[in-house]
C-alpha cells in the first residue's frame, strides 16, 4: 500500500500527529481463517499503515519516507495512539454491508451521499477559511433574498453546479456584462440592481436547470453565452450607478446597542492600505515599500505616506510592464505606463473596463485631485499639502488596478 499511496498515507500521517484519529471513522475486521485470534483489516487500512509507520518509522524501508515518517512524529501535537478500538465482523460476508454503504456512493441514499463543490465550499466559510468559490458565494448570497422561491430553492439546494458559476464569473467580460466588478477578492456591482438581477437570475436559473459547463468551459462559448441572453436578460450598460458597492448578503437583525458607534468612512481609516489587502510580492524593495505603506499611519506621516504611495504605484507598474513583456521608454511618465498597464490588462482580459475606471480617471484627468498630475506634486511641489481622506480615497480608486497587477506578477 505505501509504494502506491506514500503522499496519501503520508498526509495522513500528519493529519493524525496534528489532530489524532478522526473520531467518525472506524476500522473494520474480520477473523484471520488461518490464525486463530489474528484479524485482517477490512477497512481503514491506510489509518492502520499511518499509524504504524508513526508508531515506528524504521517499519518503511523507504530511507528517504523514513525520514519523513520520523519528522512528522517528531512534530506530533497529540500523542500517537497505540491501541485502538476495531469493530469485528464474523465474517467477510458480514463486513459486505458496511463496506458497501461506504463505498459504493449514493444507493438511492442508502449509502454515504459525498458533499457536492458547494456543500465543501460553504464548510470552508464556516471555518472562517476562504474557500475555493468563496467570491462566487458572495454573489449568490448577496441576490438570494431576490429570487423566487423555486429558484432560490434550486440555488441553495444539493446539485447546484457553484463551479460553474465560478467558471463564468472569473471571467472579466462576463462579470463585466452582469454588472460585477471584483475588488480585493469582494464582488461589487456598478449598475443598478434591477439591471444586474437580469442577467445573473438568468445565469443561475439556466446552471439551475442544468446547463452542461460545456456550454461555458471557455472565454469563447462564454461570450457566444452571455451574446444569447435576450433583451429582457441583458442588463443595460448605461445605467451605472455613481459609485460601486458591495455585494454582501443582507445584515441579519442584529441587537440594538445604544452604545454602538458608528462605522468610520472607508477613507478615515488609519492607514493607506485597507486591512485584509496582500499582496505576494517577490520584488524586495518593493516589498519593503508596501510594508512600510501598512505600517505609516495616514495622518501622523502624510507627506511620507504620499511620496511612498507614488513610488509603490510607479514601481509596481514597471515590474509588471517587465514581467509581461511590455514596451515601454525610460523618458515614458507615469501616466504612460499606466496606460500601457491598463491597455494590456484589458487585452488579456484580466480585467474589465469598470476595474480599470480608477486608473483611467488617474491617467485622462490631469485636474482631478486623484490625478497623476497630484501624484506628481506629492514629490515635486513643495506648497502641495495631501490630506488623509485624499490620499485613501486615491487608494481605493486604484486598488482594482493593483489586485489585477499583483495578481498577474
């Protein structure tokens, strides 16, 4: 079992050194015909080869899996079991049943019914882990009050195919059209609701009814996807509203408090960088910029924060033109490679038009105070003076444009 299954038993040996034996799996037996008072295991037998290799590394004759086997008890939080308690079948014919409802899948729900990709996802974000489809499940959460009974019923109900939801959604041109843009990983919608809920209601409605992911495995049946919809499901482009929000499932009653304070503005924060943003950059200065970024509060050390925030947003835009293979001259400003950023982003489709509007209001506005033009004087013009407020609202208009660039680094 070991020469074929070493990583599986292998992770499983730690998972046991971290948390011991899952208590809702037992191991099964039978009497060994040949010798009287042995057992054969006729369930669990990777639990019994984990434990035993973790009982004893020297029992693999693997050198370099002995040491792996030995680490991992070395590291052991939990004490390895020695003996544990096994369920004896008299017979193999005895032992059939069990194995069968264990095995043989859903048996018209006699046997064990595995959790489908949105009952997994949903156990993820109960843990308060983000799971695979956890943007996806923010959008369906934030329309569910809006659906019909039959559908919502559908929606939330075991067979809902979430992956492909996700499929379609992780596309710019999709979300684009149904009116969503993605923000640190949170949907927002930028057209009214009304217009979003016909396109998406249509989405799910037809992944409800099921739709085949052939029909949108790609960018190109995508669109050929969303280019079907009729009038009455196409969402009208035009109207957006003035500024995007939040996609999140209503706020559950919650007690009153007459002491509660209310929520600051996003753009009082204490520092640049709203909390929960990462990014993994591999560029050391650049790191060490972005960190120093976290840690400057906005209004103690206004004039460092905005010289720094220039010279995270310039730098980050010449790695990703150099990463990407993408022109650009060292007379080029920072206006210039922005856009030669913005354009390639949007014909690589890694992101829409509306993730891009912040930095395309940057480069085309020179009067605006969230222009480069006031990037600019952050170093330059010693009568500028930023303010707080400005420079995080300066922030959050980008930051769409640096989750695209960070996430394509």
């Amino acid at each position: 079992m070991l020469e074929h299954l070493s990583d599986e038993i292998r992770n499983l040996a730690a998972d046991i050194a971290e948390h011991g034996l899952s208590p809702i799996d037992g191991v099964l037996v039978v009497p060994d015909p040949d010798t009287k008072g042995d057992y054969i295991v006729w369930e669990g037998n990777r639990r019994i080869t984990a434990l035993k290799l973790l009982d004893n590394p020297e029992r693999c004759e693997d050198p370099k899996l002995r040491r792996k086997f030995a680490a991992i008890r070395g590291k052991a939080k939990v004490d390895i079991p020695r003996k544990i308690e096994c369920t004896v079948a008299d017979s193999i014919e005895e032992a059939d049943w069990p194995i069968e409802l264990r095995h043989q899948g859903y048996q018209e729900g006699v046997g064990t019914i595995p959790w489908d990709a949105m009952q997994k996802s949903r156990h993820l974000q109960r843990l308060g882990k983000k799971g695979r489809y956890a943007f996806t499940h923010l959008v369906v959460d934030s329309v569910l009050e809006k659906l019909d009974d039959n559908l919502r019923t559908k929606v939330t109900g075991k067979g809902f195919k979430i992956s492909t939801l996700d499929r379609l959604l992780k596309n710019p041109e999709v979300r684009e059209f149904l009116g969503i843009a993605s923000a640190d990983g949170v949907p927002r919608r930028f057209l009214h609701e009304t217009e979003m809920l016909k396109g998406l209601t249509k989405v799910l409605r037809d992944i409800a009814d099921g739709m085949p992911v052939r029909d949108v495995y790609d960018a190109k049946k995508q669109k050929e996807y969303i280019s079907s919809f009729p009038p009455e499901n196409t969402p009208n482009q035009q109207r957006e509203v003035k500024d995007s929000r939040p996609m999140v499932p209503p706020a559950k009653p919650a007690q009153v408090s007459t002491k509660a304070r209310a929520l600051k503005p996003s753009h009082q924060r204490k520092h640049i960088v709203p909390s929960g943003v990462q990014y993994s950059i591999k560029d050391k200065r650049l790191r060490a910029v972005f960190r120093e970024l976290q840690d400057l509060e906005i209004n103690r050390h206004r004039n460092a924060v905005s010289v720094l925030f220039r010279v995270f947003v310039e730098l980050s835009i010449e790695l990703y033109l150099e990463h990407n293979s993408v022109e650009y001259h060292d007379g080029d400003n920072l206006s210039k490679k922005a856009e030669k950023a913005a354009a390639h982003m949007e014909q690589q489709k890694w992101a829409s038009k509306h993730e891009l509007k912040g930095i395309k209001t940057a480069i085309s506005s020179p009067h605006n105070s969230l222009s480069f033009n006031t990037f600019h004087a952050y170093v330059h013009n010693r009568h500028f003076h930023p303010s707080g407020p400005d420079l995080a609202t300066a922030w959050d208009n980008i930051q769409p444009f640096l989750d695209a660039l960070y996430a394509h680094l």
